[in-house]
C-alpha cells in the first residue's frame, strides 16, 4: 500500500493492529485495525490490500462516530456501499461478496442507510401479510425464531471449558466480508502540540492523506471528489488554511524512528515527522493588481497566522521581484505591516529566492489574486498553499487553492 496506494496507506498507518480471533473478517473502531488471522491468511495479497484499505476508510470517513441508534448490520452495508466505489476506482481489489449498487454512487452513508431500511420495511410488511393469512407459516417463522436463539447461545464464549467460540451467523455486522466498522469515541479536544498518534483527528489525516498522494501524482479520482465534497463547502477558508499548517507539519514520515504502534510485532514501520514546526514561508503578492483593502486582510491574518504557529515565518513581499523580506516569530505579535511593491507580478521570484536563501520550509502560504500566469517549471519540494481573493486568475500547476472570502462570508 505504501509503494502503490499512498492514499490509503498514509490512513492505514494510523491505527494500531490487533489479532482478534472472535471477528470474521477485520474491523475498526477509529483506533484499532482487528483482524482474524484466519480470514487474513486465506486472502490473496490483492485482495487483503482492499480489505486493509475498505477497513481504514471507515476511520477516515468517521463511520464510526456516525452510527448513533442505527441498525449496525445495515449502518455497516450502507457504510459499504459508499466508500466501495471509492476503492474500485482506485484500482484495488476487494474480497469476494463486497457490496456494490450504481444507485448509492455519490450518496452518503445516511442516506445509504435510510434507502436499505425503507427496502426492509417493504419486504417485512409483505412478509407479515403472508404469515397472516397462512397459519402453518407463523408455526415455521417461530421455529425459525428459535433456532436462531438456540445459535446465538452457543456463539458465545463458553468460559468454565475455557472454549473460545466462533461468532455465530446472527452476529455477523460485516455482510460484505470486507472489514466491519464499530462504535469509536470522539477525539480528545487537544491543541497541536499536545496531539498524540494515539488520538487521530480523521478529518485532518483524511485531508494530509490526500495532500500526499496529489504531490505523489497518485490521488483517486473519488478519495478527491470525497475529500472535496467532504469539506469544501462547509469549512470556512480560516478553518482550512488552520488544517493545512497542522498537516503540513506533518506531512512526512521517517524510516530512522519506528512507529511504536507496530515495532512490538516485529514489524518495521515509519512514523510520522515530529511535532515541532519548522521553518514556513508567507509570500505576499504586492502587484498592482491587489486592492489596498486586501493588502489590509492580508495583514490581519499575518497576525492570526502569527499567533498559531510558534515556528519561524520568513515573510516575502513580491510583485515582479521580491520587494521585502523580514523573519518573524511569535514575539512580533503587533508588527507592522508594511509591503511595497505595485508593479507586475511573477511567481517565480518567490520560489527562486526560497531557493536562494536555502530555506527549507514546511509549507509556504502566498497571498494573491492569481492574476499572473507565471509559474515556476518544476513543482516544489514542500506544500504549497495559494490564498486567494477575488475567486479569479489563473491555475496553478501545483499547490492547493483556497479562497479568502469577504468578512461577510468567512
């Protein structure tokens, strides 16, 4: 997964793996990756790649936060339904009897949910009208009844034989054989730094996930319409730029220091970069096309970004050559901000100058209004995040967009 479904396997390494001979098949709490060894060892290798990958986007998609009183074996077959897609598109491989339907593509798992429990409804009621009217069926549905009872007492553990049973069929919460999602608890409130690889925050590793692997060239098509659609529309663009700083911080992973989560097992794993921000470039684009009064909002958030983020900020002015440079930090809280410029703009000035000072950021956040066409011709070793304004200009060839909307609408 990690050579071939970056996406997937940035999610993967985030839980903790755990041998659970009662499950049939694999499972996920948000914390933890159960498996039946059993199931595992009868997998071919592509397939348990897709069951690995089915499992870790529960986690990443909060099906396990999301069930509330839901039925689980027909929370667990919408849940299905949803992300399958996702993972066929991507090319992986899933065990036979995944669920799949055309009709559930592009739904979400509620809705899923809501459409299957309607189709029960529908098929219980004629059911019943049948049993009404045919008295030796209600003698069978009653001895089905209590056949099912009979199983569902000997499924359990039997503790004075010291026998550990198989779970029985009523039991199964995974209809389609790929890895079941259970119940999970919400992420302790936490700030950054405070932030432990035993307490994921899923929305921002499902975002990093996808940073990674859009640098990489590998992102699926539906992983980026799901994380699009998942947060685009909802998030304020403050909230998102917050987002992209945390992850970016932690984009990367070390083969040097081995996750703790596996190294118990034997396995060898890498970990992710530490906690501690390096360095980060903010670019302003001070062209003569950017308004004074954005020139203004650009400053206000310099402040906010200021009092987020204890790394060192190299803060570059630039329109058609770097006009400004200065470092600050968080001690220049009530800085003066002061760019100069006015003339064209040119993009490049401002990688060049990365480049030629030999710094090594984490991230570089530019300010602009997209309104220039020139653009470095290779993509950047670390993220790139174009802020915005005015929902125009022209497309970057590498890097994310966000847009700095009006203090109406943020």
């Amino acid at each position: 997964m990690v050579l071939n479904h970056p996406f997937f396997a940035s999610l993967a390494m985030r839980l903790t793996l755990k041998e659970d001979r009662t499950c049939r098949t694999a499972w996920t709490n948000g914390k933890t990756f159960g498996y039946n060894p059993n199931y595992i060892n009868i997998l071919p290798r592509e397939k348990l790649v897709g069951l690995s990958a089915h499992t870790v986007m529960h986690s990443a998609c909060n099906h396990h936060l999301r069930r509330k009183d839901k039925d689980p074996q027909t929370w667990n077959k919408a849940c299905d339904y949803v992300i399958n897609p996702i993972l066929l598109d991507a090319g992986l491989d899933l065990p036979d009897g995944f669920l799949w339907d055309e009709a559930y593509i592009g739904k979400t798992a509620e809705q899923v949910y809501t459409r299957l429990m309607e189709g029960q409804g529908e098929e219980e009621s004629e059911s019943e009208e049948n049993n009404d009217s045919d008295p030796s069926a209600q003698t069978a549905s009653q001895d089905e009844e209590q056949k099912d009872e009979e199983k569902h007492s000997s499924a359990t553990d039997d503790p004075e034989n010291g026998v550990e049973k198989e779970p029985g069929p009523d039991e199964n919460t995974d209809p389609g054989g790929t890895g079941e999602v259970r119940d999970g608890s919400e992420p302790k409130n936490k700030t950054f730094s405070e932030h432990n690889d035993g307490d994921t925050d899923w929305d921002q590793a499902l975002i990093q996930a996808a940073s990674n692997a859009r640098h990489m060239g590998k992102l699926p098509k539906g992983a980026d319409i799901l994380v699009r659609e998942r947060f685009s529309p909802t998030l304020p663009w403050t909230a998102l730029l917050s987002r992209f700083i945390q992850q970016s911080a932690r984009h990367d992973y070390t083969w040097t220091r081995p996750n703790r989560r596996y190294i118990h097992q034997d396995l060898y794993f890498p970990s992710l970069v530490s906690d501690q921000l390096p360095q980060l470039v903010l670019a302003v684009d001070t062209s003569g096309s950017i308004k004074p009064a954005e020139l203004e909002r650009f400053g206000a958030e310099l402040q906010a970004i200021l009092s987020m983020n204890p790394s060192l900020i190299h803060l570059v002015y630039a329109d058609m050559a770097v006009t400004g440079y200065e470092m600050i930090s968080m001690e220049d809280l009530n800085l003066s901000f002061a760019p100069k410029g006015g003339g064209g703009t040119d993009f490049t000035v401002v990688f060049d100058f990365i480049e030629n000072q030999g710094i090594h950021p984490f991230c570089l956040l530019f300010f602009t209004d997209m309104e220039c066409m020139r653009f470095p011709s290779f993509t950047p070793a670390y993220p790139v995040l174009w802020i915005r304004t005015g929902h125009g200009g022209f497309t970057p060839p590498f890097g994310e967009i966000i847009d700095m909307l009006p203090d109406d609408d943020t």
